[in-house]
C-alpha cells in the first residue's frame, strides 16, 4: 500500500545524495579555477619584474578608474605623478637588503 511512497522516498535520497555530490564537484571546480587565477596573476607580477610598490601604485591607479583612460594615451588628471622617477624615488633597496650600503 506504501510501495509508492517508499519509491519516492527512495528517490529522494538519491537526488539529495546526487546534489551534494554536484555541489562537492562545483566547490573543487572553484577552488582549482581560483588557485589557477592566482598563480596566472603571480606569474604576470613576476614577468614583468614589478617590485611591490610598483604593483601597489599600479593596482591604485585601477582602483581609481585612471587605468583605461592611461592605456588609451589620453592624459589623466592626477597621473602626472605617477612615473619611473616616482617608483624609484619610493623604493630604496637598504629596506629589501636590512642594510644600507656605504
């Protein structure tokens, strides 16, 4: 008399066993895809030899909405002060080394 309810219970579990299986499979699918993500922007950072503070000011100026208007050639207010001098002038290799040279 309850063959049909129990069929459906059974069913039942069975998609809820399928669903948390799919929902396990998705979580490894993110966890690879940024895992991947980070190491495609590690490598990017490292290609191009960007000290920190460079990657800072660079990330700033994103941030900010400047980066497509730069990348277009088209002067931008308050980028002025944004060059290799400027880079240079903030990075001092006496804080990478812990000494300073004589």
């Amino acid at each position: 008399m309850f063959e049909r309810i129990d069929r459906l219970r059974d069913e039942l579990e069975r998609a809820k066993m399928r669903r948390a299986e799919a929902e396990a499979r998705v979580k490894v699918c993110e966890s690879k895809l940024k895992e991947a993500e980070n190491n495609q922007i590690i490598s990017e950072v490292a290609k191009r030899k960007l000290r920190p503070e460079e990657l800072a000011k660079l990330l700033q100026i994103a941030a900010d909405g400047r980066l497509e208007a730069l990348l277009s050639g088209n002067p931008v207010e308050g980028t002025a002060n944004v060059n290799d001098a400027d880079l240079d002038k903030d990075y001092d290799e006496s804080e990478e080394t812990g000494y300073e040279e004589s």
